[in-house]
C-alpha cells in the first residue's frame, strides 16, 4: 500500500507495488489519522506549551504528507487520465480538511496561548519560526473570523482546490490536443534529426501521418527559433498563442474569471486590500509596492535594449519582423554576432556526460558529493534513472531521482519534488526528483542538450540540491520549504556552473570523436550567454506584471470589468496591466497569458511569478562572491551549505544571505548580468 513506508533505501516508494486505486483507499485512512491526531492535541487538558501543541501539530499528519507527496510527486510527471481524475476528487477534500484544521477554534486557541507567551520561553530560532508559521496558518485560513466567516473561507477554499486542479488538467490537455500537424518534413526544415524524428514518432502515436510538433509551456517555442519557414512558425505561435482560449472543451477563460474573484474575496474576508497583498505578506518581500517598485526599475532598463534589440533583428531580417519571427530572427542575430557556431555546442552536450561529469562533477568539487546509480532501485516510470547520494566521507546523504524525457502524460515545463523531505525529528533523510522535458531521441540516438535545456538542467538540479543537503529539525521547515521570492535562488545560482571553464572542460567533449569542445566555441558560447536577450527579460516581466495585475484587482474593480459576466476580458486585462508599468511591448508578448499561465493559476505562483527576479538579484549578488573567492571550491560550498542550503526555513532567509555574502545585495550586479547596465 502507498500508505505504508517500505524496506527500501531512504523511504523510496515501492512504485511497482503502488497501483492507482491505492491512492483513495490510502489518503482516506490517511485523514482519519490526521484528524484523531489534531482531536487529541485540542483534548489535552495540560496547559498548551511547545511540546504538546505547536511540536505535536508539526507531527501529525505525516501519513498523510507521506502518501500525498508519492500521489502528487508522480501525477505531475505521469498524469494520465486516471490519476487526473483521482487528483480532482481529491482537490477539495484535502483542502476542506487542511482549511478545517487549521481553522479550528479550539487548536487556534491552543496555538495562540503558546504565541502570546512566546517572548518567556526561551525558544530556539527554528522553534519560534514554526510557532509564527502555524499561528499565521490559523490567522491565514480564518480563525479569528466569525462562525459565517469561517464557513466562508471554507467554501471558497474547496473550490480555489476544484479549479487550479482542473486547470492544471485542461493545460496539459489543451497543449496535447494543440500540437501542430505537418504532414511534410520539408516544413520542418531547421529542426535537428533528433527533434524530426520526436515528431514523427509523436505523430504515429497518435495515429497520424506526417510529423507533429509538441508545444512547450510557454508563449515562446524553440521550435519556432528554428523552423526556415516562416508560414510553419506562425503556425506554431498562433498555436501557442490561442491555448486555452479557444472556447473548446479545453477553455480555461472561465476558470481564471472565478479563481481571481475568490482569490479577492478570501483577501477582503481577511482584511488585506487584494490578493497580491495576502500572497507577498508571507514572502521576504517587504510589501507589493516593494516589488513592483523592482519590476518598474527593470522595466525601464530594458526598454532601450528592447528597441535595439528589435532594429538590429529589423536590419539582419531585411524588413519589419512579426511576433512569429522574432526569436528566428533573434537566434540568427545571435550567430551572426558569434565567431563559432554555436549551434553546434549541442554536439558537446550529451546528456548522460554532462549528469556524469557535469551536474555531479560541479556538485562534486563544491559540496564534497558523489553519485552511484542504483539500477536495482525502480522509479515510477521505466525512464527514471535512480542515483545514491554520498557525502565526502562515504556517508549516505539520500537518493536522487531524474525523469529528463517528455512525455504525452508530462505536464510542460521542468521542476524539482521530494518523495522524502529530511527532518531530524523524523529521522528520514531525502529522497528528490528532477523533471524535464528533453524530447526522447529515437532508439540508439544521443539525447544532445541546447543552451537552453543545459541551462534547466542545472538549475533544477539546484533545487535539487537544496533539498539533499537541508539538515533541519522539523520536517516543515526541510529543504526548498521557503518562501516563494527565495526558493529560487539557489537554484539560479547552480546555473553559473553550466559554462564554468572547470565544469565545461569535464563534460564538454564530441559525442561522436571525444573530443574537448574548441576553446573558440566555448568562449562563444559563454559570450553569448553572459547577458541575457532583451527577449527574455520583456517576456519575463510581461509574464510577473500581467501576475500582478490580476491580483491586486479588488472584488469591486473585478466587478466593474463584468469579469464573472465576460470571461473574454482577460486580454483586457492583460493590455492595461502592461501598459501602466510600462512595459508593452507588440512584438514580444508575455511568456504566459492567462489561459495557460499554469504556474500563477494551478502552481502555487499566484502573486509570486515576480519571484524569478527577486531571487535573481540574490543570485546574482552572490555568483560576485563566488567569482571573487576563487570559484568552484570546496571551502566557498562549504560556507554555502553552512549559512543557506542546509538551513532551510529554520533562519530567516535574508539573514543568512547577508551572512554568506556579508552584507545586503542589491540590484546592479542583476542589472549588469542582464546588459542593462
């Protein structure tokens, strides 16, 4: 049973005994158990102290935390329509439960006794950030408000559940049902081999002739940076463009009107002025003003590198360039500028060496780690691969898991879960995935990697990281457990291995001859990405303000738009909320609108997509502290692990930022890594 922790190494689920209708029977007894748990804790009639209430609520329900993480760590990956449909019924009921419980007047009492005398106990950091944690739960999830409220906030909780998980459900759907048919591989001409082959394999799985073109999550599509033939990438980017709003069986417009007056109602229930004010109260952010007050700074950066940007794309093009052509248009303006061809660094990049001697290798020489891959340990799909973790002296860290190959089942995009979280008080130690979507070569093929999916590899394997090497006390406070403008930080900093002269020297050899990669190519190739694309921060922006915009809407300004009334507002929406930050822009458009903007309404990123940039200024702060050390050494990694990656939520985040670079981080060191200064 899923419920159960089994006899393999570090908690690793036994995914070949774990069948779907498992899953029910299992959070079922689950909740029960949860719920006796939190019955007993509001039934002692002790005084409520540390031990008996805040320690006691931090251990229950681990069951149920058990059984969901295996359940959700595999339906993001494998989400096939049996599990979609369990996770549906689920939704509301796990968010009735958690709503219940910590809403309950009685456990709040408790916890509110222990918080009013917190200054007389003496308590430790962790200790006070976990009874903050679960007061502000209670205040959170409506406590303090009236039977009327609190029913309220109930209702509107299940359904929030019911609709991020649907929507979540249509996305992936949608982007299956919308991949683009060509049924002539000359159309395909400026794909590789291997992206060709992926089509036509895609193709034949759905029944069809001819080739078809997957769609990735966002607005823009490397495929389209790639196709010579301008008819087959406005086909692709109208196809992006339209998902979810189509006013087929996948349309999401409506989902998104009732998900953002809910998400205001529950704002106004508990006195914040909208959403996005409920959201950043519990992020190192101090406040929305704060945020927007960064967005607008890099927004106004940008805009002259945007329009040269765009001349000199207008120059190379020979005329005016549509929205469909501008990253083809980009992507050439970017060899040209190169003196190698850049495109060919894919040949140095094969996935299994850049793991091995890559990803490892880096981790390796900072934080004193090692790899063994345990063929004898199954994931949950037969493309898992499944690695033991040591540290530098031989002792077992955890296990991780990578699951690097698209599939029809994959949600889009690439991210980082536990299936065990480390915790002292628990005694477990990790167990972590990554997920990508690298699409699958044909059999006997190299999976070679672009810039890009290099780049992914290692900042999840970041996140990754972050959970590995966590060594906390409570279980709440493990690993990647941070807030959502800090979680990303650490994972931005491990990208700065990728193209380490170091790092690259050990993987970067020919697929085919074993060769090292030209010393030309790489320095290219490190010139090319030392400053990111005006693109990519236009695309970024757009997507966190557009983030923004819905969410400080209050009921009243939603009511006024008729939103519940026209769900077709949205690029309304959309428009005024770029225009006022100064930040629209027609040949690049967000890199999500909102049909399909998964991260903001299924993901947990609502209000919090301005968190990429956020943490990008502590990154890149800290990559200066990197360089100015020595680089990829064992002492700085060390230092790294002490003050950031093994603290979790057990310090104050920021805290230990400024202790690991020894002050405060600002804002130019992002601008300059961004050609913006």
């Amino acid at each position: 049973m899923a419920l159960a922790v089994g006899s393999l190494p570090y908690g690793l689920p036994d995914f070949a005994a774990i069948a779907d209708a498992d899953i029910e029977p299992a959070v079922d007894e689950a909740l029960t158990a949860h719920r006796a748990e939190i019955d007993a804790i509001t039934a002692d009639p002790a005084e409520p102290t540390f031990a008996n209430t805040i320690l006691a609520v931090e251990n229950s329900g681990q069951d149920l935390a058990r059984v969901l993480r295996i359940f959700y760590g595999i339906l993001g990956p494998d989400a096939t329509p049996e599990r979609t449909d369990i996770a549906a019924r689920l939704a509301p009921r796990l968010a009735d439960h958690t709503s219940a419980i910590r809403s309950d007047p009685a456990l709040f009492t408790r916890i509110a006794a222990v918080w009013d005398r917190r200054e007389a106990l003496g308590l430790a950091e962790d200790e006070s950030r976990l009874l903050g944690q679960q007061y502000r739960d209670g205040v959170r999830a409506g406590a303090k408000l009236d039977d009327a409220g609190r029913e309220e906030m109930r209702q509107i909780t299940a359904r929030l559940a019911d609709l991020t998980t649907e929507f979540g459900r249509l996305v992936l759907e949608e982007a299956n049902a919308s991949a683009v048919h060509f049924a002539d591989e000359s159309r395909l001409d400026g794909l590789s081999p291997g992206e060709k082959s992926a089509a036509r394999e895609r193709a034949a799985q759905a029944g069809r002739d001819g080739y078809l073109v997957a769609l990735e999550l966002p607005t823009s599509q490397s495929s389209v940076a790639d196709l010579t033939d301008p008819v087959a990438r406005r086909a692709v980017f109208d196809a992006s463009l339209a998902r979810g709003s189509r006013g087929n069986e996948f349309d999401t417009t409506g989902i998104v009107a009732e998900v953002v007056q809910l998400r205001a109602r529950r704002a106004e229930l508990l006195g914040y002025p909208d959403h996005a004010a409920y959201v950043i109260d519990e992020e190192t952010a101090p406040d929305v003003d704060a945020v927007e007050a960064l967005l607008a700074q890099v927004a106004a950066a940008v805009r002259p590198a945007a329009a040269a940007e765009a001349t000199a794309l207008r120059e190379l093009a020979g005329g005016d360039v549509a929205p469909s052509d501008y990253t083809f248009w980009l992507a050439r303006h970017q060899r040209a500028r190169a003196e190698a061809d850049i495109d060919g660094f894919a040949h140095y990049c094969e996935l299994d060496r850049v793991l091995r001697d890559g990803v490892f290798f880096a981790a390796g020489k900072l934080y004193g780690l090692t790899f063994t891959e345990r063929a004898d340990l199954a994931g949950y799909h037969p493309d898992v691969r499944v690695f033991e973790v040591f540290d530098e002296h031989g002792h077992g860290v955890g296990l991780y898991l990578g699951d690097y190959y698209a599939r029809p089942t994959k949600r889009g995009g690439a991210w980082m879960t536990s299936f065990v979280d480390q915790s002292r008080e628990q005694g477990t130690k990790p167990v972590v995935v990554n997920v990508l979507n690298v699409p699958k070569p044909a059999d006997g093929e190299p999976t070679l990697l672009s810039i890009d999916q290099l780049t992914t590899l290692f900042h999840e394997f970041g996140h990754a990281l972050h959970g590995l090497l966590s060594d906390v006390r409570f279980v709440s406070q493990s690993g990647t457990s941070v807030p959502r403008d800090f979680v990303e930080f650490p994972s931005q900093v491990n990208e700065h291995w990728a193209l380490h002269p170091d790092v690259l020297a050990s993987y970067a050899r020919h697929v085919e001859t074993g060769e090292p990669a030209p010393a030309e190519l790489i320095e290219q190739v490190r010139a090319t990405s030392s400053t990111e694309p005006a693109h990519a921060t236009v695309e970024y922006l757009g997507a966190a303000i557009v983030d923004l915009g819905w969410h400080r809407l209050t009921g009243a300004r939603l009511a006024e738009l008729r939103v519940a009334e026209d769900p077709g507002v949205w690029p309304a929406v959309e428009a005024a909320s770029l225009e006022r930050a100064g930040a629209a822009n027609d040949l690049i458009p967000p890199r999500y609108r909102s049909p399909y903007f998964n991260h903001i309404f299924a993901g947990g990123y609502s209000s919090a997509y301005y968190a990429y940039i956020w943490s990008e200024v502590l990154d890149a702060a800290t990559r200066e502290w990197f360089d100015a050390g020595g680089g990829l050494s064992r002492e700085l990694g060390r230092r790294f692990v002490q003050t950031t990656l093994s603290k979790g939520d057990s310090v104050d985040p920021l805290a230990a930022h400024r202790e690991l670079i020894g002050g405060a981080a600002e804002v130019a060191p992002l601008l300059r890594r961004r050609g913006l200064a």
